[in-house]
C-alpha cells in the first residue's frame, strides 16, 4: 500500500489508470490503525484492478480539505481522476469489497 501527501496526491491519485481508493487516516485514529490490515490484504489482492492508498490528514491539510474530509477514516474511490464514492468509518474487507464491487 502506498502513502500518498498533497505533494503527490494528483499524480498518484488524478493520474492513475486504475480506479484509487484513498484512505484519508490520522495516526493518532483507532480505527484507522484497524483498517490498516484490511488495507494491506486488500492492495495484495486486489491490486490489478485497484490502487490502494493512504493520506495523512495532519501531513496533508490542502487535500483533505479540498475533498472536505471530517472524519477518519474516509475513503474516496477515484476513477478517471474523479471521486465517484465516499464511506466513512471502519469496516470488513468483505464488506469493502462488497462497496466496491461495481467500481472494479
């Protein structure tokens, strides 16, 4: 899984061919700390159809504002640079790819 900053965030996130799923995460969040082995597995897994990343919310103000992020975690899927979905809290990997299933 990758961690992604403002610095980065439009070319790894914008420009990626696959549909991203962003977690916007803190690390001072239990359940983001929670969902890290989730997302790990999932990266693993899933990782021809899907680019799994992180961003920090403290290191990284100018996107988590941009995409008026509150709560963590969120996580935003882009597609074509886009951001087609947003879920907010911590869930199963089951449930994730349940979520996610029409965006893969």
């Amino acid at each position: 899984m990758t961690e992604v900053t403002d610095a980065d965030f439009e070319a790894e996130v914008i420009g990626a061919e696959l549909p991203v799923l962003v977690e916007f995460t803190a690390d001072w969040c239990p359940p983001c700390r929670q969902m890290g082995p989730v997302l790990t597995a999932l990266a693993s897994e899933e990782g021809d159809r899907l680019k799994v990343v992180q961003l920090d919310v403290d290191t990284s103000p100018g996107t988590t504002n941009a995409y008026k992020v509150l709560s963590m975690p969120t996580f935003v899927v882009f597609r074509g640079g886009e951001p087609v979905r947003s879920m907010v809290g911590a869930r199963s990997k089951r449930r994730l790819l349940e979520e996610l299933a029409d965006v893969l």
